[in-house]
C-alpha cells in the first residue's frame, strides 16, 4: 500500500480528498497547511503529495521547491482553482509531477495517481535490474562479463586460497592494481594492509628508503626512525608495481628479504622479522627484459611464480557498456546531470576504437565528454583520430620480436572488426555477415579462426 498525504487547508476539499484515496486504497494523512506538511514529511516517507497551489505561509510551489531539493523520489500533484499554462509550465519547471484544475473529476485524480505509481513501480524494476545485472558480472570491484576475464576471476578465486607471488601482467590502464586488492581480499590476509608502491615513480636510492625504512640520522635529513613498505605490510601483501623499473642491486636486497623473511632499516642493525605476501605487476614482456639483462632470472623466479594475463580493453569490448554505465554512474557532475548514457553512434565509435590506454583512458575520454555535455545524453566523444592499435613497450603477438609480422597485425584487426560488427548485431549471423561482404560459410570459418562464437554476444546491451 502507498503513502499518500494531502495538503490542502479547506477543510472539506481535505476530507473528501482523503476519503477518495482511502476508497482507492492507499494509506492517507492529511495536512491544513505547507508548514504542516513539511513536519510529516520529515518523519515519514510518502509515495504522492498532492497539494493545492495557493495556501497561506509556505504554497504549492514552495512546497514543490522543497520536496525535489529534500525527497526526490516523492511524486506530486498540484491542484488549483486558478489554473492557466503559465502556472503549469511553472508548476513542471519545479519538478511537479501533474497538474489538475478545478473543478476536476475524481477519475482525472485516479487515473494520475494510478499513472505515477506504475512509473514508480515500472523505476523500482529498473534499478533492481540493473542492481542485478551490475552484481551478477560484478568481482571485487571488477566489472566484467568478458569470457576472458570470467577466467581472470576463476584464477584470483584460486589464487587467494595460497601465500604465492603473482606476476600481474597487462598493458596500462586495464587494472592490474584492482587485480592485486582482489587477490588480497579474499586471502587469509585480508584483515591487515594491503601496501602498494610504484617502483617506477621512486629513483633508486628514494626506492630503498621506501621499502625498506630507516633509522633516525641514517642519512641526511632523516630526523626520526620510519618503518619501511615491507615491515608496513607484515601479515598483510606489498604491490610492486612498474617491477621492471626496479635497478639490479635493489632486486638483489629485495630477493633476500623474500628469501630470508626479514627486513633491516637503512642505518640500522637489528632485523625484522616479516611475513607478507608478494604480489607484482609490469606492462612489458619480462622474458625480454631477462633477455637485455634488465631483470635478475634468480628474481625473477622469485617473483614470477603464478602469472596473470589482463586481456586489453579492445579484446574485451563486450564490457564496454557495462564500463561506461559504471563510470557515469560515478561520476559526480555525470550524476548531478542526471547523464547515464550515451547514444548509439557514440557507441559504435567507441567500439570500433582500440583503446591503448584501455580503461583509464575511457574514464578520461568520458570525462571530458561529460564536461562538454549539453543534455542528459552523450552524444560527442573526442576520439584520437585515425584510431589505431598501440600497445606498451615489450608487449608482443607471439612472434618473439618487439614488432608484430603483417600477417599477425592483419589477423588482429580482422579479429577486432568482426568482433565489433558481432556485438552491434548481437551476435546476429545474417546482418553481420551482410555488412562485412562476405557469406555465412566464411564468416563461421572466420570467426572459428579467432575463437569467437556468436553465443558470447547475445546478451550484450
């Protein structure tokens, strides 16, 4: 049953007012004035405040001001005798509901009322669904309903049961730090700190003193002891990112604190005793940095015990609705702006882009579209343009070398095209095969070729 109350101080207009919702089944209370109104409003919760517009003290359109500022979700009705465009274009201006004229007929009042609580019904649906749908393809803070990255989080799962390193592995921006929480959260280890440090953004020497820590006067302006990373993540797990950053003769004293579980403060003499779990990251190929001398193989070996490979955002593209939803759900001005979406051509564009800075660069793409959006829909994306296929420093195809041959780059993006033509059709056969040129028979054969099937694209939106 909904809440409803009347705002009304003629006193039969209230009373009948009243004994029509009760007859129609909702739950009445009733108020003589704006003031009143607003002291039950502030104790109770209603689904309808129907209102008239001209009362003394607070009116129907202060009274309106003050529900869309205070009960957003509360629908209201404005009921006056001196109705006329202007005040009804005032009246939706101010985010009433409907609006109704005396005298009026009590089926135009049901009809209303009926009309705003299926739509609250038909919203609630809504945002349960979508509840749903973000839990079902929700892990630890990962969006994803990529088969890919469904085996990413089968192995976090698995991983979180055991005290091994990892080696996260994946270009910029696809999430390997969220990776690395994941794995913290659901181990034994979740109850103490999880301490993440970029090995890339500290020179060497700084990079010791980080980890490590210091004694006071251990070196020039250490004015008081510090404990390092490593004794701050006793018990818990250290993320060190950009671990190919890290210069030879710090792998080796990082190595022996992982071989002999304790720590030493620079300066200082007495070690630490440390238990923590090791968990890496890189965006490059570390076989080749071993390769160039670059990295320690006894370190490596160390550190690189169970790998994780993020599959690139273009190789994920099934995600992208999804992502974008999350990210303008986030989003503060997106949010105060009421945008949630963005129009079919934006999508496609979106699509059929490659994303080298994968996620981190959708989220700034998306904030500037935000910024520059007029309405509650994102209909401009400032795409690089020609969109083309980057990737970091090292990564490879395959081929063994730092450059892709032409066969595998053409492989790659005929991949890409069809993969993207699939999603728009929903992994429809006909209309894809129609608009890439080409029979049924050679898109099955094609799409055999690259692991797609069209079963992994019905449900996307």
């Amino acid at each position: 049953m909904d809440n409803v109350i009347i705002v009304e101080d003629h006193d039969q207009l209230r009373e009948q007012l009243a004994r029509f919702y009760q007859e129609e089944g909702y739950r009445v209370t009733t108020a003589a004035s704006g003031e009143e109104a607003l002291d039950k409003l502030a104790q109770q919760r209603f689904a309808i405040v129907v209102s008239d517009v001209k009362m003394p003290g607070i009116d129907g359109f202060q009274l309106t001001r003050h529900i869309r500022e205070k009960y957003s979700d509360t629908d209201i009705i404005l009921i006056t005798a001196f109705g006329n465009i202007k005040q009804a274009v005032e009246a939706m201006k101010l985010g009433a509901s409907d609006y109704i004229t005396k005298p009026f007929q009590p089926e135009a009042i049901r009809l209303v009322s009926a009309k705003l609580i299926e739509r609250r019904r038909l919203l609630q649906e809504v945002r349960e669904l979508r509840e749903r749908v973000h839990d079902e393809h929700k892990f630890e803070n990962i969006l994803s309903k990529s088969p890919k990255m469904l085996k990413v989080f089968d192995l976090i799962r698995s991983l979180a049961e055991t005290d091994s390193g990892v080696m996260i592995t994946g270009e910029t921006g696809t999430g390997k730090e969220l990776v690395a929480r994941a794995v913290h959260n659901l181990s034994r280890r979740r109850l103490k700190q999880f301490v993440a440090i970029n090995c890339g953004a500290f020179p060497d020497t700084l990079l010791e003193s980080e980890l490590f820590g210091y004694e006071k006067g251990a070196f020039t302006g250490a004015v008081q002891s510090r404990a390092g990373k490593i004794e701050t993540a006793d018990g818990g797990t250290l993320f060190l990112d950009e671990i190919e950053t890290m210069a030879a003769p710090m792998q080796v004293k990082l190595l022996r604190v992982l071989q002999e579980r304790e720590v030493e403060r620079l300066g200082g003499n007495r070690k630490v005793k440390i238990d923590m779990r090791v968990i890496a990251a890189t965006n490059v190929d570390l076989s080749l940095c071993l390769a160039r001398g670059m990295l320690r193989e006894d370190f490596y070996y160390r550190i690189n015990v169970i790998p994780v490979q993020l599959p690139p955002l273009r190789d994920r593209l099934e995600d992208l609705p999804l992502l974008i939803e999350y990210i303008l759900g986030r989003h503060p001005f997106a949010r105060e702006r009421n945008i949630r979406q963005v129009t079919s051509k934006v999508l496609d564009q979106m699509l059929a882009y490659h994303w080298p800075g994968n996620i981190r660069e959708l989220e700034n793409i998306l904030e500037r579209a935000i910024v520059k959006c007029a309405g509650t829909v994102l209909e401009e994306v400032d795409l690089p343009s020609p969109p083309q296929r980057v990737v970091d420093t090292y990564f490879v195809d395959g081929n063994g070398g730092d450059e892709k041959s032409l066969k595998q780059y053409l492989l790659n993006s005929e991949k890409d095209y069809l993969r993207g033509l699939l999603i728009k059709y929903k992994g429809g056969i006909g209309p894809t095969a129609k608009e890439a040129k080409v029979d049924n028979k050679t898109l099955y054969r094609k799409m055999r070729r690259h692991g797609l099937h069209k079963e992994s694209f019905k449900d996307f939106e």
